[in-house]
C-alpha cells in the first residue's frame, strides 16, 4: 500500500452544482455512470446484438434453402426479429442485474445513503435501462436488415414501413424487448437477489406461459392470454401468424397492441409493488 | 450533530437497539463502543436512514436524514467497507456516488489521493483488500465534504500505518469542528482516538461520558507498587482505607487509590518505592465492568475478568 502522505485539505465549499439540476436528473446521471462501468452489462448488450443479428441471418439463410412458396413474399421486419425469443432472455437477464447487483454486492446501501428519495433511484434505473434497450434493439434491427440484404431479393423479402402491420412489427420489437426488460428489472427489485430474480423471469418466459398454454382447462385458458409475454408479444406477429396462435390456443386473441398493453399492465403493477415494498424494507 | 431520542429496532421478537438516547456533539471524537450484537451497526443504519427504527427518532443537524436536499454534505458515512459493486472501479464508484450531488469529478481526484487510493483507483474492487476497501469507504465518506461523519470499524483490517492515518485523520476532521462518530469494539483504539464515549451493550446505552470520565468510574483499577519496606507502606495505605493485597514479598497491589496519591504518601512518609504502575489498560477494564452482563455472546470462560492487553472474550458475528 503506497504511503498516505497529504494531511487531508478541506474546502467548505467544494466544485458542486447541487441547486442547478434536480434530484432526477443527478439520479439518472449516477446510473447512467454505473450502468456502463460494469463489465456485465457490456456483455449483455453485445450479446443481444450478435443474438439477433445470427438469428436473422439464420432465419434468411435457412428460408431460401427451404422455400416452400416461390410466388410469396415475406415481410421483412418478421425476418429482423427472428431472434426476439432468445434475445428476450438476455435482456431479461440485464434487467435483473441492474437492481439486483446492486443488492448482492452491498452497493445499494451506499447508493440509498446518497439518494435517500429510493423511489428516484427505480425511476432512474427505469429510464436508463429502457433508454439502452431501445437503442440497442434499433441497432440490432437496422444489422439484421443489412446483414440478411444478400437474400431478401430470393426471398421477396422488402420493408415497407408505409404498411401498417410492417410499421407495428418494426416498431413493436425495441417496445417488447423494453418491456420485458423491465418486467425483469421488477422482479429483480421486488425479490432482490440474483439468482431467484433471474429463475423467476426465466421460468415465467420459457417454461409457465408455454406450459399453460397447452393445459386445456377453462379456467387457465382464460388466464393464459393475459400472461406477460404471450400478451406481449403479439405486436412481433404478422395477421397469419396472429391468426395461427389464436388457431390453436382457445382463448381470448388480444389484438396487438392491446397485448402489449396488457405487457406493460404486468410491468406497472410489479413496478408499483416494488417501489412501495422499497420504501418500507430496511436495506 | 446526531441526536437520538428513544431509537428502537425490533426484529422480530429481538430488539437489536432499545430507546437508545444520546447526542453526539460536534468537536469531538465520540467513540461508540461496545460487544459485537450491542446494536452499534444498526443504530449507524438507522442514522443514515437506510434502516427505519421501529419506533423513537433520529436526527443529523437537526433534521431526519431523508429530509436533508443534499444528505453527502451533511453527513458522510462509512457503513460497510463492501457496500461497493465488486465488478466496479474505486474512482468509478466515487464518480457515480458524486454524480448523485453534482460533485465535481476533481473533488474524486482529490479523496482518492487522500485516502492513498490513486495507485489502485482504475482497479475493480473486487480485487480490493479488506485495507483498501476501507479506504475506498472513508474516501466516499469524505467525498461531500460533510460536516457529520459516521464511520462504523473505520480501522477494521487497516495495517498500523493506516490505523495511525485513520486516528488522526478523525482527530484532525473533529479539530474543524465537525461531528466525527466512529464505532469499534477495540477500547484500546478508542482510549487513542476518542474524546467521548457512547458504551453500548444490547442495544442499550450503558455509559455516555467523556473517555476520562469512564475510565475514572471503572471500580478495581489497580496500581502495582514495589517497596523494600512494603510492610510499613501497606500499613500505611490501610489505615487511610485503601485496598491493598500482596502477592509476593516486596509487592503491593493497591485498588481506590491513584499511582500518584500512593507515590505522594509514601514520600511523606519517606518510604522508598521501586516501582508503581497503573495495571491494565484501565478503559479496557471499565468497558469491560459495563458491558459484563450486556455481552450477547459469551465465550466459555477464557480468563475475562482481568483481561489485561487481551481480546475481551466476547465472540460472535456482528449485526
């Protein structure tokens, strides 16, 4: 340890903008920092990318070997979010670690202790970790579309973003990622710790919807539509692949942006629940 | 200023900090001493609003924590040397804690040349030693400027040459006539550091005086006095009423008497002396009188009750 030599100097008043920007803005702006100086999420966001770029360019690649219909075409904007199930995992992943990291390192005291308003620093954690999401998935998208250009032209693949359906697909896919991301950020503040906040999520997205999904009772056909992703999801699917779903499930067919209505219902209501428990629990 | 009024908290059927009521004033080092499981830790928490007590209040500068506009100028807190993202750098922590005030990034230089972290800031602290992890907590303690500073085992795993920094650097930020609190189970530390002494011992204050005055309170501290006419001094000492027992010939242990009021009667009476000491650490002795019957976790009987220059035989995880 190297030696510790000034005597400690004090100036009262020390280089500090306290009056000029809000509670907020500081707060967005000190996880802003964090969340870029951790390794993890780095990796998380580069992980998204090559996840749904591989898996469009998969997806084109794999649809010209096996063209079934020479005569029709395919929408674009179906071919770029190829990848939204395995890419929803990983942002599930990134928004559980952004609070939960948090808890199992400690740094959450010291964060509390410096924005005591807690309820700011969700806000802020919220408005950041939507923020990158966002972009990353645009970027992600406008790759994929690059990347699988060598076979649109076999495919009759082409992005008419003047088609409202293509509009609500391309669209759709940054909104649906978001949110996922944050119905994960949620749980990972209402259940605090990693690896029950991830097993939660995981579970919920892979293993409960779809499972439910295929139960035939009434009472859980019911229920089903209404779950998070299968909700959510639906502004990802073409009128046919819409129809499809409904072909086979017997529930309710939640038109699409109802269903992602009905995502971000599931993300406010676990949201609420953790800023309130965050208010009244010790940290 | 701290002040505490009836501070309680209750886990469960536990109470970990029961009506705890005292002040810490600005000034002076006030040292918060007492057995691991004393509330000591909690009772931080509950100052820094990162605990809510289940009943009582607590107040910095006259107001609750959370009510403060910009609590890092108020008060700065050393709570947990790992209360630190592990996969985060030491300057890059310091900077998003600043960023929560505004706080200029050159004010980051200077704490972390301060706390002799400037070789070690670009490194993760996962890697940090317990030492450097103190460091990093002071350096954002100190990171505001505050005029209260509350550091829980500030010198906890800090090699002597940083208990020394720690020890003056307290004393220095008390000299400025801030309100320096600061927690440890060491008496020895405390005897060195503090001015003022809060004890505690299962969650309730037992002591709240200055260190001076606690250690005058302790009964049974002891002067060992050594004389080639011990008999005539024993006498001596007896007949002015106070204790004395001798262990060996030539040898006295005097109690309810000061080295110095011994040595001045043995000159009047012209008896020659060829030693007299004050046995023990004497504050260890009083903290040890006060806490005996508060201590959570009792070790099975290792030699307490004179536990000169030893570890008190206390043991147990802390919070």
């Amino acid at each position: 340890m190297s030696a510790i030599t000034a005597t400690p100097t004090f100036t009262r008043s020390i280089p500090s903008n306290i009056g000029r920007q809000t509670w907020f803005a500081r707060s967005v702006r000190a996880e802003w920092i964090k969340f870029w100086t951790v390794r993890s999420t780095v990796w998380t966001l580069v992980a998204t990318v090559v996840v749904m770029v591989g898996i469009s360019v998969l997806a084109a690649w794999g649809s010209t070997v096996e063209a079934v219909d020479p005569g029709s075409s395919m929408n674009t904007a179906q071919l770029l979010s190829a990848g939204y199930q395995v890419a929803q995992l990983v942002v599930a992943v990134l928004g559980v670690l952004t609070i939960t990291g948090e808890y199992s390192t400690g740094m959450i005291r010291s964060t509390f202790a410096a924005v005591p308003r807690r309820v700011n620093v969700l806000a802020a954690k919220v408005l950041v970790l939507s923020a990158v999401v966002l972009a990353v998935s645009v970027v992600s998208m406008a790759l994929s579309y690059v990347a699988t250009l060598p076979w649109q032209d076999e495919l009759g693949a082409k992005l008419d973003l003047t088609d409202p359906e293509t509009l609500r697909m391309t669209v759709g896919l940054p909104l649906y990622l978001m949110a996922i991301a944050l119905f994960a950020f949620a749980l990972g503040a209402l259940l605090r710790h990693s690896a029950a906040a991830l097993t939660a999520v995981i579970a919920m997205l892979l293993v409960v919807e779809n499972v439910l999904m295929i139960i035939p009772l009434r009472a859980i056909e019911l229920i089903s539509p209404f779950l998070p992703s299968t909700a959510g999801r639906r502004v990802l699917f073409d009128t046919e692949m819409l129809t499809a779903t409904d072909a086979v499930t017997a529930g309710t067919g939640l038109a699409p942006w109802v269903g992602f209505g009905v995502l971000m219902v599931w993300v406010l209501a676990l949201g609420a629940v953790a800023a309130v428990l965050l208010r009244r629990r010790d940290a | 200023m701290i002040e505490t009024h009836g501070l309680t908290k209750r886990y469960g059927s536990t109470t970990a900090v029961d009506h705890m009521s005292f002040t810490v004033q600005p000034g002076l080092v006030t040292g918060f001493l007492g057995p691991n499981g004393a509330g000591k830790s909690t009772t931080m928490r509950m100052i820094v609003g990162l605990d809510s007590p289940t009943d009582g209040k607590v107040t910095v500068n006259g107001r609750r924590y959370s009510e403060h506009r910009a609590p890092l100028h108020e008060v700065g807190a050393l709570l947990d040397a790992k209360a630190v993202h592990t996969g985060r750098t030491a300057r890059n922590h310091l900077r998003a804690m600043a960023a929560t005030h505004g706080i200029a990034t050159k004010r980051v230089d200077e704490v972390v040349e301060m706390t002799g972290l400037a070789t070690v800031a670009d490194k993760r602290v996962g890697g940090f030693s317990l030492g450097m992890g103190q460091r990093l907590g002071i350096a954002s303690a100190l990171l505001g400027d505050p005029q209260t500073l509350i550091l829980d085992e500030p010198v906890n795993g800090l090699d002597p040459e940083g208990v020394l920094w720690v020890r003056n650097l307290t004393k220095y930020l008390a000299s400025q006539g801030r309100t320096v609190f600061l927690s440890s189970h060491l008496m020895s530390e405390m005897a060195l550091t503090a001015d003022h002494l809060i004890v505690v011992g299962r969650g309730r204050v037992l002591a709240d005086a200055p260190v001076s005055d606690v250690i005058a309170g302790a009964h049974g501290s002891k002067v060992r006095v050594r004389s080639p006419r011990a008999d005539d001094l024993e006498e001596l000492l007896r007949r002015s009423g106070a204790g004395v027992t001798s262990a060996e010939a030539g040898l006295l242990e005097v109690t309810g008497r000061t080295a110095e009021q011994i040595g001045d009667s043995a000159a009047a009476a012209r008896l020659p002396l060829h030693e007299l000491t004050t046995v023990g650490s004497s504050l260890e002795d009083a903290y040890l009188q006060l806490t005996a019957d508060e201590v959570e976790y009792h070790s099975t009987q290792v030699g307490i009750p004179t536990a000169t220059g030893a570890e008190p035989a206390i043991q147990g995880a802390s919070r």
